[in-house]
C-alpha cells in the first residue's frame, strides 16, 4: 500500500513538473487579461441593451401618461352629456392605464438599479483590470531583460499570485 502511495505521488510530481514546463506564465497571464476585457465588454453592453429597454418603457410610460390625459377629458364630457355607460368603460380604461403606468415605473426603477450595480462592477473590474495590466507589463519587462527573479516580489508578478487572481476572477464572473 505504501509503496503504491509513493509511486502515485512521484507520477504526480512528475506531471506538475511535465505542466510547469509547458505553462507559459505570459500567455496565461496574457490570456487573464483578455478575458476580463472580454468580460467588461460583455457587461457594458448589457448596460446599452438595458439603457436602450428603459428609454423604450419611459416612452411607453409618456404615452400613458397622455392617454390618461385624454380619457380625463372624454370622462369630463360623458359626466356632462350624462353618458354613464359609456362613463364606466372609460373609468375601466383608465384604471387600466394607471396600473399600466405603475407597472412600467417599477420596471423602470428596477432597471436603473440593476444598470447602477453593473456600472459599479464594471467600474471595480477596470481598476483591477488596469492594476493587472500594470503588474504584467512589469513582469513582461522583466522577462525580456532577461532576468527571472521570482523571489523579488516588488518587481514581478509572481506565477501563484496571476493564478490566485485568475481564480478570484473567475469565481467571481461565474457567480453574476
């Protein structure tokens, strides 16, 4: 049993190195980088569809505003020529049209609370977005120069900290 233990690790051991040796840190971190550019992008375009969604309801919300206008008038004439029938299908409509209204305002203020959240996501995604851009042109200039001091951690971005913050980042796209 203990031996099977040993060569299951050593065969482990080896495939980590195996992986080490091809991961390329700058195209991984390259790669990061990518995707959350990708990621702030699909997000700002979610805030344009659901801008374009709340300019439609506002319209839509105009009309009923002028429909009830108008009703109001025709009201004011049925009272007048003592049309109650035809009274009470207006008063229908115009009930009709009043709950229409507050419908599309919740729908409305609820857009702008969700196109408030995503804009302040987005906004924390780019800094940390810019922050990583900064971090790997660091690294990325120090690979070039030829020297790969991994232990001087004010330089470079270490391989541990691009797959912490890979993984920090992905878990947090998956859960919105």
């Amino acid at each position: 049993m203990a031996l099977i233990a040993r060569l299951s690790r050593l065969f482990q051991a080896d495939m980590h190195a195996v992986l080490d040796k091809i991961e390329e840190p700058e195209l991984l971190l390259k790669q990061a980088i990518r995707e959350m550019e990708e990621s702030i992008t699909t997000d700002e375009r979610q805030i344009r569809c659901w801008e374009y969604e709340q300019q439609q309801l506002a319209n839509k919300y105009d009309q009923q505003t002028e429909t009830l206008t108008e009703l109001e008038d025709k009201l004011s004439l049925c009272f007048k020529s003592n049309k109650d029938d035809l009274a009470r299908s207006l008063i229908k409509r115009k009930l009709e049209t009043q709950q229409t209204k507050l419908f599309l305002a919740e729908k409305m203020t609820s857009l702008k609370e969700k196109i408030s959240r995503l804009t302040k996501r987005i906004l924390e995604h780019q800094a940390k977005l810019t922050s990583m851009k900064q971090k790997a042109d660091a690294f990325l200039d120090e690979n070039k120069s030829g020297t790969s001091d991994w232990d001087n951690q004010s330089a470079a971005v270490r391989d541990e900290d691009i797959e912490v913050a890979f993984l920090y980042e992905k878990q947090k796209w998956s859960e919105s």
